[in-house]
C-alpha cells in the first residue's frame, strides 16, 4: 500500500496539469477612451511657452502613421514632435520647441492615428482643442472636395485656409503652410472648424507629398475663386485639377538618330527654336500646343557632324522670355526605323490595325502592303494619322473567326531621312463571336458644347476617345471585363480641354465619370444610359461603396445570349 500511494499522487497532479487552457475571451472592438489631459482639452489662456502636451487614454495606443494622419491648425512648428512612435504608451506626448502664437486656437485632429496597441482599433478624428487667449474661436467651414476627373478618391485630399492681410498675395500658397488646415473623411467631407472670424483664400490640394503644403506639378489643386469673408459657418465645395506650374524650359537632349528633344514645364501654346553655333538646313520641328516637349529634327547625312559628339546651343523663346540650351549630339547613334503594333482592344471588325514609328513618315505606299485571307488577296489601305506624324493605321475587311497573313514589303513606309521599311511579316486571329460582348451608352442631358468621351478598363487606361456632340455611342466586339465613361467638355470650344488656373481664377472645364464600372460579359449585348447632370454644380463624382453596384448584377437592360446571335446574324 505505501508503493501505490506515491503513484496515486502523481497521477493526481498530471491530471490536474491536462486541464483546458483559458479562452481570451471575447475580441476587443472599443476605441481607446479618452481620459484626460495636460492641459485640458478647451482650456483658455494657455501659456505660448508651453512645452508638452499630455494625453491619456484608457489602454496602451501607438500613433499610426502620425505625419498622414495628424493635421495641427495653425499649424505648430517644424520641431513639433509627436510620441509614441513605435511603442505603445497609454499618454500621447506632443514636445513643442517653438513658442505658440497669442491669442490663437489650435485644434489638433489625429485623423485615424490612435489605435489600441492589440486590435488597431481606431479612434477617428479625436480632436485635442485649446486656446492661448480667453476664448475659444467657434465658426467652422463644411463642405466635400473632389477630383471629378478620377473614379476614386484620393486619401491625401486637404482643404485649408490662408489668411488675408497685408502680406498675402496669391503665391503664398506655393512657399508657405495655411493657417487653418482639415483632413477629408472616407467619403470626401471635411469640417474646419473652431476658426476666428476673418478674411480667408480657401484652397484644396491632393498632398501626395505630405508635407501639408501645395507641391505645383506634383500635386492637384483646388480653390474658392472670391475670399471668404468668415463671421458665420458657410458650406464650399471644391473641385481640384492639374494647376499648370509658370512657363520653363528645363532642358535639351539627344533621343535618337537626327533627333533632339526638347522639354518644358507649363504647356506653352507655341515655342521658337533657333540653332546659335551650328546651321542646319535640314531641320523640322514638331510640337503640340500645350505639350511638355519639341522634338527637333535633322538629317545627318546633310548637316554632318564633324566630330563623335558636339555640343549645341539653340535659343528657346517663348513670348517675351529667351533661354539658351544645349544638347550633346553624338554620331554613333545610327538610323534604325521600328514600325509598333499598339493597340489595347483586341482586333476585330471595324477596328483597323495601329502602327507607330519612331521617326516622322514621309510617304506611307499601299502597293507595298500584302494582307492575305485563305490565300485571297485582300484590298488594303495605308492612312496617315491626322494628329500624329509618327502614327498610320493599315485598314482591310476584318472578319470573324478569320486568320489573316500581313506581309509590309520595303517602301511601304519612308520615314523623315528617306529609309524605308524592312520586310514585316505577321499573323492576325480575329476572335470568334464567342469572345466579345456588345455596349450600347445613351446619354441624358448630354453637353451643350462638344466633349471628348473616352472608354476606359479598370486599370485607367484610355481604349477609346473621340470627340463628339452625340447622344449614343456603340462600342462592339469588346472582351469580356469592366469597364467605364469620362467625359471632358470643351465648354469654350477651343478644341483642348482646359484645366483650371488659380492665378487667373479660372476653374476648369466640366467633367463627369461614370458613376460605376460596367461589366462587360461575352455574347451579351449591354444597353446602358448615363443621366448627365444639368449644370457642372450638381456634378457629385464621389462614389458611394453602397451605390457601386455591379452591372453584374443588374441584368433588366441586357439581352439574352440567344437574343444576341440572332442579333449577330
């Protein structure tokens, strides 16, 4: 009996050792509360001295992406530094080095920066408000912002405000922080709020930089066209655009062979290139109005270069301002002409084949095109693109369910220099009717004024653009996918469409984007009508996420697969 009474007790305690683990119990989904502060949240008569601020919460929280998400109005200095980073605290510090502004409230906006150290659950928008004077500043401004020109909205769209007082002139906005600043939420509101009475410039950029302040030519851009004359709460909504950055010439440079290119900034309408140390009598500009680059053409084999490499000057006028550049040009680039095949639909009916060179065409020939069906010689024509002196289309009957031979003989195309062509053989399959599907837009409330509609994928790639004033466009044999509309209106008829200038205080031109993407199926034949809106004030191209619905899902303007082969016969 005394042998088993050791094993009994062992057997006891690994018993007790097999019991179930604790569950966690259940997941947290609490924001982090707030529990107070040092100062309080509110307080007047702050010292401009002070030197940190303490917040405490509830839990342990971090500050997730704190430079994105954390707007400061007015802002503090550039030394402000916001803690914890990397570690969790249950006390949001903020060290300030500079002296604070009298008599100013400052509101701090977290965005979504604090979060529960476990879960990441957010507290969104938690707002830290104080005063150094006896009051706090109570007005606020409401209202949404957009891009009307993308389908999503960016998550770096800001509105702010600059004070109007003896110092400001309009390019302060390039070279300084505004004094009121406010973060978008996820469906494009945004609230400044606790402002002073006064005379403001309201703006709105998209700060891809993050840095809190208008980047020109990286950044979009929006404003208010009158000041804001701020005694009561007031509601703007803002549309941002590519503001086009002043006129200059940034540099010249070798491309290819008897080729300089030549770059701006600001889309100048026209340029004048002139060689300063070398003739040329060969020479040929091409340039696009409003285009960022000139290409400058020459032939070598007239205006030879003596040595490998020389350098050449040219003066670069643009209305009343005179640049010289320069662009190393070297010999041992030799001619070498490329034909490309682009193209971003499928070929099919009624979509002729694209090409473009790398040199300007001189001659396109269509006696030196043999395009082959079944051993059947087919008729073929080479047309030169209109805008594009690089580009040709090569057009013959397509079908169907049909394989075609293309064989481009030499002198079917000669180039800029007189070269032509090498042989260039290829194969086109044209898809069966089992591999495209049919889409049909009729517009309501359609421009007044002509507009460019492009079809676009989901990946913002343009397929198909033209410059209309009608009501109904047909798009046949696409690919199975989605797809969706943009329309660009050209209200002044100038035939571009005009971005906006706040230097000028000229908004821009009216946009619209399909509200969601089309899904296109295969064999079917999708009718489809966009309500335009009356005037661009009642545009709204924030998409709703609840709205979006999928033309996959909404079948009662579709036809049948069997209605569209009877269709297709």
């Amino acid at each position: 009996m005394r042998f088993l009474l050791p094993f009994l007790c062992l057997w006891l305690v690994c018993s007790c050792a097999r019991q179930g683990t604790p569950s966690g119990g259940p997941k947290d989904t609490e924001a982090p509360q707030y529990l107070g502060s040092n100062p309080d949240t509110l307080s007047l008569n702050v010292s401009t001295d002070l030197k940190e601020i303490k917040i405490e919460f509830d839990e342990f929280v971090i500050l997730k992406d704190h430079t994105q998400n954390i707007v400061v109005s007015p802002p503090f200095g550039s030394s402000a530094t916001f803690l914890p980073v990397g570690s969790a605290s249950k006390t949001v510090r903020i060290k300030l080095e500079e002296p604070l502004q009298a008599n100013t409230t400052y509101n701090i906006n977290f965005g979504n920066a604090i979060q529960d150290n476990n879960e990441g659950n957010k507290l969104s928008y938690f707002q830290f408000v104080f005063s150094t004077g006896s009051y706090i500043d109570s007005l606020e401004i409401t209202g949404k912002a957009s891009i009307p020109t993308l389908r999503k909205q960016s998550e770096n769209l800001l509105v702010a405000l600059y004070k109007i007082d003896s110092t400001y002139n309009d390019s302060l906005v390039l070279k300084q922080k505004p004094f009121y600043i406010s973060r978008l939420d996820t469906v494009g509101n945004y609230k400044l709020n606790y402002l002073r009475p006064g005379k403001y410039q309201m703006v709105a950029f998209d700060d891809e930089v993050q840095n809190m302040q208008f980047d020109i030519g990286k950044e979009k851009f929006g404003f208010i066209e009158k000041p804001i004359e701020l005694s009561e709460n007031q509601n703007f909504n803002l549309e941002l655009f590519d503001q086009i950055p002043p006129y200059k010439a940034e540099k010249a440079e070798q491309k290819g062979y008897g080729h300089i290119v030549f770059r701006f900034k600001g889309q100048p309408e026209e340029v004048e290139i002139d060689p300063i140390d070398f003739e040329f009598s060969t020479s040929k500009i091409s340039y696009t109005p409003r285009s960022d680059s000139l290409n400058f053409w020459f032939q070598p084999s007239v205006d030879s270069i003596a040595e490998n490499a020389k350098r050449i000057h040219f003066s670069v006028k643009h209305k009343d301002q005179t640049d010289t550049l320069s662009a190393v040009y070297s010999n041992l680039t030799k001619h070498s002409l490329s034909l490309d095949r682009k193209s971003k639909l499928d070929h099919a009916p009624g979509r002729p084949i694209n090409f473009t060179a790398n040199y300007p065409i001189q001659n396109l020939d269509s006696t030196y095109v043999l395009v082959q069906k079944d051993s059947i010689q087919l008729p073929v024509k080479l047309i030169p693109d209109a805008k594009d002196e690089n580009s040709f289309t090569l057009d013959f009957p397509i079908e169907l369910s049909t394989n075609y031979r293309v064989e481009l003989l030499p002198n079917a195309v000669t180039d800029y220099f007189g070269k032509t062509n090498d042989t260039i053989q290829f194969d086109v399959r044209i898809k069966t009717r089992n591999d495209f599907g049919n889409l049909l837009l009729k517009l309501e409330n359609k421009p007044v004024h002509p507009f460019w509609i492009q079809l676009l994928n989901e990946k913002d790639e343009i397929l198909d653009e033209q410059l209309s004033t009608d009501s109904t466009f047909e798009y046949k044999y696409l690919p199975a996918g989605k797809y969706y509309f943009k329309i660009l209106v050209d209200e002044n008829e100038n035939g571009f469409w005009d971005t906006g200038d706040f230097f000028l205080k000229k908004q821009t031109e009216p946009s619209y984007v399909y509200p969601s993407t089309i899904n296109v199926r295969v064999l079917w034949d999708m009718d489809e009508t966009w309500v335009l809106p009356s005037s661009v004030e009642d545009v709204d191209n924030t998409i709703d996420p609840d709205q979006n619905e999928s033309i996959e899902e909404t079948e009662e303007n579709e036809k049948s697969p069997s209605e569209t082969e009877e269709d297709s016969l």
